[in-house]
C-alpha cells in the first residue's frame, strides 16, 4: 500500500479524532500504514519550519541592513546641514571688508579656527569635498558587517533545503544556489572563483558596482562572497513568496499544481461536483453573467442617484466615487437595549449551563484510559480549562480554589489535547446548529456579508 498525500490527509485528520491509544485496536497493517503517514506528514512539517526559519532570518536581516543604512543617511545628512552655516561664515571673510589685501594669511586663518576648530574644519572639509555616499552603497556595507549572520544562520538552512522550480526565474537562482553548494563543499570561498564561473543572469549591471571587485583600471578582477550569497538567499525569498520556487517535501510551501485535478481525471471531477452551469456552453453562462452584472449597475447607479446609498459620495468633477463608514449608533443601541435586558451570571454558571445541554466535557477523554487512576470530574477539567483560557497556570488556580495541584496537573496532561478539545468545539457547534433560533440566524449573518 502506498502512503499517497491523499492517504496522509486523511489519517492525520482521524487523528485528531482519536488518540495513540487507538493504534491498538486497528490491524497491524492499519498501524503501520498510519505511522508510515504519520512520520511522512511530519517530515514535511519540520522541512516548512526550516523554509519558515530561512525566511525568517533573511528579512530579519534585509530589514537591519536598511535600518543601519537608513541611521547612517540620516546621520550624514546632519552632519552637512550643521556644517553649512559654518562654511557660509568662512566663505564670508573673502569678502570681509574689515581685512586688507594685504594682511596676512596666518591672521586669517586664526579668525578662520575661531569660527571652526582646526580638527572640525578639517573633517568638515573632508566631508563636503567627498563623493556623497548613496543610500545603497551604505546598504551593501551594512551587508558586509552583518555577513557573519548570513553564514551562521542562513547558509546551513539554504544548503539543507531542496528547492525545485518549473519556471525560468526561478531556476536562474536554483543554478546559483547549486553553484554555492559545491564551492561550499570543497570548502572554498565564492570571492575566490573565477568570474566565468558565475552563474548567468545572476548579476544585474545595476550592482555591478556593489557585487563585483575591480582593479585600478576599473576591470572585474573578482566577488564580493559575502555580498553575492546575500543576494542569491534575498532573490530565493522573494520567489519563493511569489510561487516561483517550491518544495516537494512540504505542506505550505508545494507548488500550486499539486493541489489541481490531473487533465485525465478533470471530466470525472467536474460530473462529481454536479454544478449546473458547467453543463451548458460557456458562451451562455457568460451572456448570462453579463446580463446579471448590467442590471445590478443600473440598480446600483438608480439608488446612487436617488440619494439612497448615504455612505458613498460621488464628485462629478473629479469623476470618483468615495466610501464613508455608515454610522451604526441606532445598531450600537439597539444591541445595549438587548443585552441590558438580560441578567449578569457567572462564567462558572454558564459553563455548566452550556455543559448540562451539550455534554460537551464528555469528549474530554483521557490520553491513555487504561492507566487513568481515575474519571476527571466537571470541576476538576473546568479548572484546568480557565486556567489554560485565561493563562493563569495551574499552580495559580489551585491557589486559588480548593483543588490540589497534582489533580490539575493530571487532568491537564490526560485529558486537555488537541484531538479532545477539537471533539468538545464540535458538539457544542453541533449542539448550536440544532437550536431552533439558528437557521435565522444563519439567514441574518449570511445577509450581512452579503450586503457587505
């Protein structure tokens, strides 16, 4: 028997409607099977915790190279705006009436240092005559100080993860990152390799200037390594939130066509879905919509015109339509109007209300019946209950009512699990859904959206 995705979905799901305990009683086939689905749906899970780790990692990292640039843009930027009004001064005794032709050089210079130290006015001078440095420029160098981080925590993720792509950008990067891979195994650095030996379409001519070392002529002579894997694990993020790169052995993170119905099963899944329009001509169907959609515009433009839609504005000028928030002060107290009139109980009350109609404490089984010393009793999982809810603890709750602390802890660790509290969750839906006021109330909340 072959553990398929669909095999895995569907024991993981009765999982959650059971326990281990349960294995027991299946076949040993059955056991098998599951454990085989269990360990495989598992292995995909912890292959998304590490592509969520690299991405992680990665912004974490793209966001404090920007910030680091942004604080030092900002403290250049200052730093000229507080040195012009001094240089303005300086500037000024070359028309200084007061000073002759022919005084000398010295005199000036000292009325010079009187205005700006020597030291501030040669480091002022320094930083108005240079290049001003681009806000890029002091990105990539924030990249250089923070290349330690990138090789501790990105590098061993990106090299343990299997990345596949059926499109063209993405395997331009899958090629990159290959490539890193066996410089990394044999232990060498990329500013070390050959430039011919870059993979295409990697380095864009607007950053050649920022990923590539050059000589005194102004020829390439070599990498920046540390620059250039920041890049390739950068370009791998952003395509693998767009899609353009997946991974076979994940949940989250597969490529889109693995959720679609194969083109030789598409007639099969359509005549099992039993839609109606999908068994006339598509040509129909859209004069149809057509139709329906330029009758809702006329409604809709007749109730704009006639002043009955009060939220939206529209400006015959400009030619938009604006939105404003109804105001909903009748429904705010139409709602204070209803509950004022209903009686404050305790939460312990109605939790025991809710629990007399629904039963639904009698999902709370225990994790393994057959050495539970004991049945919990309604107090005991109501304890445990608010305790976790209201992230008090246990200990705080046997403080504070008469329940010793090793009972809660029990009834926590047998009894409190995803699978018992999903079953509790849908007996009191089930119990809800059998009122005899819910079908209005389903009418009136689907209403609402659909006006929404």
């Amino acid at each position: 028997m072959v553990c398929t995705r669909e095999t895995t979905v569907f024991m993981v799901r009765n999982h959650h409607q059971s326990h281990i305990y349960d294995l027991r009683r299946l076949k040993p086939g059955q056991t098998h099977l599951y454990l085989l689905c269990y360990a495989w749906q598992r292995y995909r899970q912890l292959t998304d915790n590490l592509v969520e780790a690299f991405g992680y990692h990665t912004r974490h990292l793209e966001d404090d190279t920007k910030a680091v640039a942004n604080k030092q843009a900002t403290q250049i930027h200052n730093e000229r705006q507080q040195a012009t009004p001094r240089v303005g001064e300086l500037l000024l005794l070359y028309v200084d009436d007061t000073l002759a032709d022919v005084t000398p050089f010295g005199t000036v210079r000292q009325r010079a240092f009187r205005i700006i130290p020597e030291e501030k006015l040669r480091s002022t001078g320094k930083l108005l005559t240079e290049k001003p440095v681009s806000q890029i420029d002091l990105r990539w160098q924030a990249v250089d100080k923070q290349s330690g981080l990138c090789t501790k925590n990105l590098r061993s993720l990106a090299m343990a993860l299997n990345f596949e792509s059926v499109t063209t950008s993405g395997k331009i990067w899958l090629v990159a990152l290959q490539w890193m891979k066996d410089v990394f195994a044999r232990k060498q650095r990329l500013a070390k390799q050959p430039l011919a030996d870059i993979p295409l379409r990697t380095l864009p001519k607007r950053l050649h200037n920022f990923l590539l070392r050059f000589d005194q002529d102004g020829k390439p002579v070599g990498l920046h390594g540390d620059r250039y894997e920041f890049w390739v694990y950068r370009q791998l993020r952003k395509r693998l939130d767009m899609g353009d790169i997946y991974l076979d052995d994940s949940v989250q993170h597969r490529h889109f066509a693995d959720d679609l119905v194969s083109m030789e099963a598409k007639a099969d899944a359509l005549k099992a879905l039993d839609i109606p329009w999908l068994r006339q001509p598509v040509d129909e169907t859209l004069d149809a919509l057509f139709a329906e959609l330029n009758s809702q515009w006329r409604a809709f433009d007749e109730e704009l015109r006639s002043g009955k839609l009060k939220h939206l504005e529209f400006d015959s000028d400009k030619q938009t339509l604006t939105w404003h928030r109804p105001k909903a002060d009748k429904d705010k107290l139409l709602q204070q109007s209803f509950y004022a009139k209903l009686q404050a109980h305790d939460i312990a009350d109605v939790f025991r209300f809710v629990n007399e109609k629904s039963g639904f404490l009698s999902a709370m089984t225990p994790l393994q019946p057959r050495y539970a010393k004991n049945i919990a009793d309604e107090d005991s999982l109501m304890a445990v209950i608010f305790a976790q809810a209201m992230n008090h603890g246990n200990f705080s709750m046997a403080e504070t009512c008469d329940i010793p602390y090793y009972i809660l802890e029990a009834t926590h660790q047998q009894y409190l699990r995803p699978a018992s509290l999903i079953n509790a969750n849908n007996q009191i839906s089930n119990f809800i859904a059998s009122l005899p006021i819910f079908p209005y109330y389903f009418t009136h909340v689907r209403t609402s959206v659909t006006h929404v």
